[in-house]
C-alpha cells in the first residue's frame, strides 16, 4: 500500500469511527432539522435510552460535530445543535440517503439485520 492510499485509509478509518454506532448519524440528521433540545432528540430518535443518547451527544460533542449551549436557567435548558463540521456531513448524509433509497429492496430491514448480528 502506498503512503498516501495509507493516509487515505486511516483519514476514512477516523471519519468511520467518529461517526459509526446506531444512533450518530440520526442524531446528526434530526439536529440539521434545527437545534434540538435533549429530550426532544431522544423523542423523534425513538427507542433510545437516556443513558445512550447522554453518551452519542457526549461523543459527537468530543469529535467537534455538535455543540450543547447551556441557558444557566431553572428549570434547566440545554440545545444541542451542529457545528460547522457537523454540518459539513449533511450533503454526505444526504448522499447516504439518496444510495439507501436506490437500494431500499436490497438492504434488510434494521429488526432482520439485528437478529443476523446477534444484538
């Protein structure tokens, strides 16, 4: 392998990681609908627990592509929102979204792909 397809490589292994799991990328999704509250987020996601969504948006925060504006107010208020790098990902996000509508029959249904993989 050559320098730079090494580099290239370990430049998408970082991307990959940063924004690998479950939940990352619909948390991306629904923040570039606007900035979101935490318990907004965690009602358009669905079935993820508080615990999980605290450690996706604690992650997305330490990689730079969401920041959490604390008000300092009671009762507490908390938006997250994307940063610019967050924001960056959109159009790939979108592309993503573009491939999975394309290939929507080839793809198994998330349930199916769970049972396959054991979780």
């Amino acid at each position: 392998m050559k320098h730079d397809e090494l580099e290239d490589h370990c430049q998408i292994e970082a991307l990959i990681s940063a924004i690998s799991g479950r939940w990352k990328l619909l948390i991306i999704y629904w923040l570039s609908q606007g900035d979101c509250r935490f318990n907004q987020l965690q009602r358009n996601l669905g079935r993820i627990t508080h615990r999980t969504l605290t450690r996706q948006l604690t992650e997305l925060q330490t990689t730079g592509f969401v920041s959490r504006k604390d008000f300092k107010t009671i009762p507490p208020h908390v938006e997250y929102s994307l940063t610019p790098l967050g924001q960056s990902l959109l159009p790939l996000l979108y592309e993503m979204h573009q491939w999975a509508a394309q290939n929507a029959d080839k793809l198994p249904e998330p349930k199916d792909l769970s049972k396959q993989l054991g979780r």
